[in-house]
C-alpha cells in the first residue's frame, strides 16, 4: 500500500489585487503541513502575498474531448464581442 | 546535460492519432496531462524529467558537502540558499512527472535501485572551495544552456517548471562566477585551487551535454516530439563559446591545449571529453556514485519515520475533527 502524502494544488495571489494563479503541486500530510511546504517550495523570492492550498483530489476537471460541447456555442455569437457593432466615427468615443 | 541518454520509447498507437498529435506539436501547441499522448511520448518523457529532478536532488549533495565549511557567513547563507533553490527545481520537476502517472515514491524506487538515472557531473567530488565556484560557474553555466530552450517545450507542465527553474538558475552561475573571481584575486594559493577546480570539471562539464550528435540515436524523435530542443554537440559548442572567454576574464587556462578559435565557424575548435569515462560514470562507476546513491537511500530510510508520523498526526487531526462534529 502506497503511503504517499496526499497531493495539493498551489494557488499564489502575486501581488495585492490580483487572483491567486495556479503554480504546481506538492506532496504534503495535512493543509497546514502544505501551506508550509508551498511556502518554501512556491515563495522563496516573495512571489505571493496569499497561498491557497487545495487537495488535488477535490478538484473536478473538465475533460480534453469536451472542449466541443463547452466552447463550440460560443462560435456563432460573435455579436457579444463589442467590435461586432460598426459605430459612426462622429459618434465619438463609446 | 541533467537529462542524459535518455532513451525515446517506440510508439505503437494508431498511426491516424500519431499523426493528430504531431500536427499539435508542430503547430505549437502545449500538450496537458489529461490530453491523448502517444505511449512513448509518455514513457520518454517520465524517464527524462525524473532523471532531471533526480539530478537537482543528488546535485544537492556535492555542494551540501561545503555548507558547514563556507569561509564566510555570508557564503554559507547564500550556499544554503542555492542548495534549497536545487530541492525546490528537483520537486517543480517530480511534480511535473507525476502528471504523467507516475508516482513520487516510483520515480524515488527507481532512483535508489539503478533504474534511473542522475547528470554524471554528481558523480565527481567536490575537493576544494573552489570547486563551489566551478561547479556554479561551469556546471549550472551548462544547466542553463540546456534548460533556457526546454522552456518551449511540448509538455506543458515541463515547460512551465522549466520557466519556473531558469528564473532562479541566473542567481547560481553568478555567486560561482563570483566565488571564482574571489579566488583569482586572492593569494597565489587560491589561485591555483581555482585553477585546479577548472581543471577537474572542464570536461565533466563537457560530458554534461550528452554523447555526439553522430552517436545519438534517440534524439531524432524526442526532437520531433519538441522534448529535446537541441543536439547535443549545437549545445556543447555554445557552452564553450561562452565559457572560454569568461576563464580569459579570470586568467584561467582551458585544459585543452588544442582549443583554437575558427574563424571559419565562428566558434572555437576543442578537444572533446573522454566518452569512455562518461559511459563507466553513467553505469554507475563514477567516483562518487556509490557516496550518492548509499546518501540517498539514508535520507529515504531515515526519513520513514517523518513521512509515517505526519500520516498518524494527520489522520488524528482528522478523527478529532469528525468527533468534536
């Protein structure tokens, strides 16, 4: 039987007012044990200001071959971009 | 280089799928664990970043060995710190072969029984202080070469630890650099241990890249695939390019007597390592592999305890949890 610690996911917040941004993994018994290991494996050089700690285990995923179903429909919806609207010149700005 | 020889798997995938796969990689796309990958990709790729984080944690050793004899406060913290930067690369990198579906305690197995294998260059010892000065000017000087290209790598969680790894491998070839010019300004003495530690790894440093082109039979799919970015010997030339006038800047001779530049090539002409001794240190009879292997497996041994007991606490913490609920 394996006796691996548990595997998490880093999230850093690299500077104030930024979101937390996904760095790596690492291997570690419990959440406090894995803030400290992001801790001296993720932020040596004062990359963060905030880490999450999240079990790899818990994170639910889409799949590669549903890339179709998920992001095909927003094809033929161009009109949600801005750019798709001409807006006269004397118009000004909007 | 930190990834030597490494062997690409044949493939036996159907050829319509192969074909799919490569059109993304020569279209420049980065491929990601749950995507469909050949067999051999995978099987190449697990032993050639276990290999590279293999190598960040025995290289650990060598430079370990001077942490306590630092001629200075401020040299043992600095070293202390470029030691714990190659525990952090050797972990980027076993995180990035996981994803690949093997697991930590696998890829560490296999290091300890000989399956896998570490760089050459950890295999020599590291004599003098100057050696810590040579081994960050010469040995992460030819890290560096080699991993500033795998950033652009195929494999997407490589490619990112690689990112990751070339930010903080700058830092190490400067403070050997640096440890280096102390030393030729130094006394008569110290100059020669800095002439010495050029000596011994000068061609180690050479062997790092790998065999020639000519006797590399496996680069020409782990560079289609886009795991291997450049041959060996393209590599090897630029490492000697570059380093020859940096040992110039130190007043430090080359131990090639038959080094030249080439006009022709705008390159220098040099004598190339003795591959005979590169094999022998790669099966294992290198000076210190059996030191490195045998240091290993303490550290695997004496760890067994720490890695049970935070379990225990762990699954405690949590039975507490479930009561107090």
């Amino acid at each position: 039987m394996s006796n691996e610690w548990p595997l998490w996911e880093v999230f850093i917040r690299g500077q104030h007012g930024l979101s937390h941004r996904h760095v790596g993994s690492l291997h570690a018994s419990d959440a406090e044990h894995a803030l400290q290991n992001a801790r001296d494996v993720y932020t040596r050089r004062k990359e963060g200001v905030s880490i999450w700690v999240v079990p790899a285990a818990d994170i639910t995923a889409s799949a590669p071959e549903d890339k179709g179903s998920l992001y095909d429909p927003a094809d033929d919806k161009v009109y949600r971009h801005p750019t798709f609207f001409d807006i006269p010149d004397d118009v000004g700005a909007m | 280089m930190y990834a030597q020889m490494i062997k690409s798997e044949a493939t036996q995938d159907d050829p319509e799928q192969l074909a799919a796969f490569q059109a993304r990689i020569d279209a420049g796309d980065k491929i990601e664990p749950k995507d469909w990958m050949p067999e051999g990709y995978r099987k190449t790729l697990i032993r050639q970043i276990g290999q590279h984080a293999h190598s960040e944690i025995v290289g650990q050793l060598p430079e370990g060995n001077w942490i306590t004899r630092a001629p200075s406060l401020e040299r043992k913290a600095i070293l202390l710190a470029k030691v714990q930067d190659e525990a952090g690369h050797g972990l980027y990198l076993y995180c990035a072969a996981e994803t690949l579906g093997v697991s930590r305690d696998e890829l560490t197995e296999m290091l300890l029984d000989g399956r896998m294998k570490y760089s050459s260059i950890f295999s020599y010892p590291t004599l003098t202080w100057a050696d810590m000065g040579a081994v960050g000017w010469l040995v992460d000087g030819a890290a560096i070469m080699n991993q500033v290209p795998l950033q652009r790598t195929s494999f997407g969680p490589y490619a990112r630890a690689m990112v990751r790894i070339c930010k903080e491998e700058s830092f190490h070839q400067r403070q050997g650099f640096d440890i280096m010019m102390k030393m030729v300004n130094g006394t008569a003495a110290q100059k020669r241990m800095a002439q010495d530690a050029l000596n011994r790894f000068w061609y180690p440093s050479l062997m790092m890249f790998g065999p020639s082109d000519s006797d590399s039979v496996h680069s020409e799919q782990s560079m289609s695939w886009k795991i291997k970015m450049n041959s060996n010997d393209e590599l090897r030339q630029k490492f000697v390019d570059q380093t020859v006038p940096q040992a110039a800047y130190l007043d430090l001779t080359v131990p090639d007597p038959d080094l030249k530049w080439n006009e022709d090539k705008g390159g220098y002409d040099f004598t190339g390592p003795d591959w005979s001794e590169f094999f022998d240190v790669l099966k294992g009879n290198g000076p210190c592999s059996t030191e490195r292997i045998e240091a290993r497996q303490k550290a695997w041994d004496d760890g067994a305890w720490v890695r049970e007991a935070r379990l225990a606490h762990a699954a405690k913490g949590h039975s507490a949890k479930v009561a107090a609920e």
